[in-house]
C-alpha cells in the first residue's frame, strides 16, 4: 500500500467518528490524495460539485483529521481533474487548474507598485510590505487606521495581491465590514453558521476593511470574534482596517477592541502640500497628461485626500480631452466643471 493510500484511509477512519456512514459514501467514497507534504495535501474528486462541498462543509474536519494523525497541519486544495484512470498516479504534481480557491474580492489594480509612498504613510506601507513578505511571523494583526479616502482600502489589496503573486495557492479574502456582516446575517437565517466559519476559519489571509461599521453589530463582532481567534490560533494572518485606532472604536465589544489593538497599530496620515505636488506631477507624468504648474498648485489646495487628486486629474483629462482644449485654470471653472466635479 502506498504512503499516500495509507494516510488517507486513516483520515477516512477519523472521519468516522465525526460523520454518518451516509455522508461518507456521499462524499468521500471517491476522493482520494493526490499529494501530501507537511505544508500542501492536495485531494481529488470526481467533479466541481463535490470539490465545492468538501471545501465548504468538511475542511474543517479533514484538516482536523491531518492534524492528529500526522501532527501537522497542512493547507487543503481540492482538484478535479476528470481522470478515468482508477489506477493511483505516481505524479506528485497534478495540475491545479481546476482547483477549488475561495474568492478573494481582491482589486488587482491595487498594488505596492501603484502605491503613492510619501512621509505620510511610509511607516504603514513598509510594515504592510513586511507582513506581505512574511505573513503571520511577526506583525499578527496587523491594524492600520486612518480618515477617509487616504488608502487604507489601496493598502489592504496591496497586501492581498502580493501574497497571492508569491503563492497563488494561498487562501486569501478581501471584504468589507458591512460584507461580512451580510454573509453572517445571511448563514444565521439560513441556518448556516457552521459553513461561514469553514470559510473563514480555513484562510491563510482574512483582510477586513472599515472594522468600525460593525460598531453596535453585537451578534456580528461575537462572530468576528470566533474568526479573529480561530485563525490567530493557527498562526494565519489578519489585517484588519479602521477609520481610528482600536481603543478609540465607539460601540464596540472590549474583548474584540482588544485583540484589534494587540498586534502592530499603523496610521496613515493626511498629505501635506508637497507631498501632494509629488502625487499630481507623479501620476500626470504616467498618464501622459500635460498639466500646467499653475493647475497642479490650484488642485493640491483642493483636495485634501490620495483619491480626490486621483479621480479630479482624470476628470480633468477626460474633460479636456472631450472639449478638444489645453488643461488651465479657465477650465476648472467653465460650464460648470468645476462644481459638478467636485474641483472647488
């Protein structure tokens, strides 16, 4: 019998204990593993379908499972290749195309590459390269905070797509606090809990934006709770966002204001004038966009957040472009332009 036969008939024994015979027929009669090391086993089934459900239902169980009889515990991928050969394969690295991922809701524009590093965010953009490199180890969680529109949801992706481009295996979801809160709302009415934490509980990278929109969810920051110290627990990485530092978060649990401010805390400041002439000029000079230094002072004035430089230069492009005329001071104020756009 080989090694890999071997252990998986002892985690279908395991499983025993935990599943009714039914279930096991249903579901695991023709899964088989494919690949097993002490950080990667990879399991086959026949279809999508039944990849779907082990990964949403049982990978909880199965990691369990790993985890005592192997003492380790390795990430889980799930393959349906289509093979009609019964007999095991000697490859040890099946394709994955077919593999089974979780969505991740990344913004793949949103990149360290793409990102406007100037004094005011240095330190938070650093630490979130360091937890990218090297999730888990050291900055775990790792809170960032900042107003509005200064790049904590830029950041987050940021962090996201590089862990994903260094190990396109890696579990990994992005969303919003108010998207969560409508994946638990929904699991609980449908009597699904124990599927929604298999999904977050089985991350390698859980990043939650804008923590303080679960301010008087009680039910939800309880749950949020269960997650953060489940995948703390298995030394999985968190990166979590807010509009203040943890301990400044109104109407929220102090157990969960805890954990929130007990790994490293970063703050991403407001741009000065300089900084936001560097941005202008910088992103002009990308774009191919010939703006007069005149307009470049007038829209550093303006705007006092990353996004609004951002979103008013391509408004300005678009505008001029459309209107066949040069980029000046006039046209920030003509038909309109200028109010309608939010450039003064």
């Amino acid at each position: 019998m080989s090694k890999k036969k071997d252990i998986w008939e002892q985690i279908i024994r395991s499983l025993e204990s935990q599943l009714s015979k039914s279930e096991l027929n249903t579901w695991f009669s023709q899964a088989t593993l494919r690949k097993s090391n002490p950080d990667l086993a990879i399991i086959g089934v026949p279809n999508k379908f039944i990849a779907n459900w082990l990964q949403e239902k049982y990978y909880i169980q199965i990691k369990n499972a790993f985890e005592t009889i192997l003492n380790r515990s390795p990430e889980l991928h799930f393959i349906y290749d289509h093979r009609t050969d019964t007999t095991e394969s000697t490859d040890d690295e099946p394709s994955l195309k077919q593999e089974v991922y979780p969505e991740h809701y990344l913004d793949p524009s949103m990149t360290f590459d793409q990102l406007h590093m100037a004094e005011c965010n240095r330190f938070a953009c650093s630490s979130a390269l360091e937890v990218a490199n090297r999730p888990a180890e050291q900055y775990n969680p790792f809170y960032v905070f900042s107003d509005l529109s200064l790049g904590k949801t830029h950041l987050l992706n940021a962090i996201g797509n590089h862990v994903l481009n260094k190990n396109p295996y890696a579990r990994v979801r992005y969303l919003s606090s108010n998207a969560f809160t409508s994946d638990f709302t929904y699991s609980t009415r449908n009597k699904n809990l124990q599927a929604f934490r298999e999904r977050y509980c089985g991350l390698d990278l859980l990043l939650l934006d804008d923590v303080q929109l679960l301010g008087n969810r009680k039910k939800t920051q309880e749950e949020f709770l269960f997650i953060f110290d489940a995948l703390f627990g298995t030394k999985k990485q968190i990166v979590i966002s807010g509009d203040s530092p943890p301990n400044q978060l109104t109407r929220m649990n102090s157990r969960l204001k805890s954990r929130l401010g007990s790994g490293l805390i970063s703050e991403i400041e407001a741009p000065d004038q300089s900084t936001k002439l560097h941005i202008i000029r910088k992103k002009a000079k990308e774009d191919g966009i010939p703006i007069p230094d005149d307009v470049i002072f007038f829209l550093a004035k303006s705007n006092r957040d990353i996004k609004g430089l951002i979103k008013n230069i391509v408004r300005i492009e678009t505008y001029a472009s459309l209107n066949r005329g040069d980029i000046n001071i006039c046209l920030l104020y003509t038909s309109d332009a200028a109010d309608d756009q939010g450039l003064v």
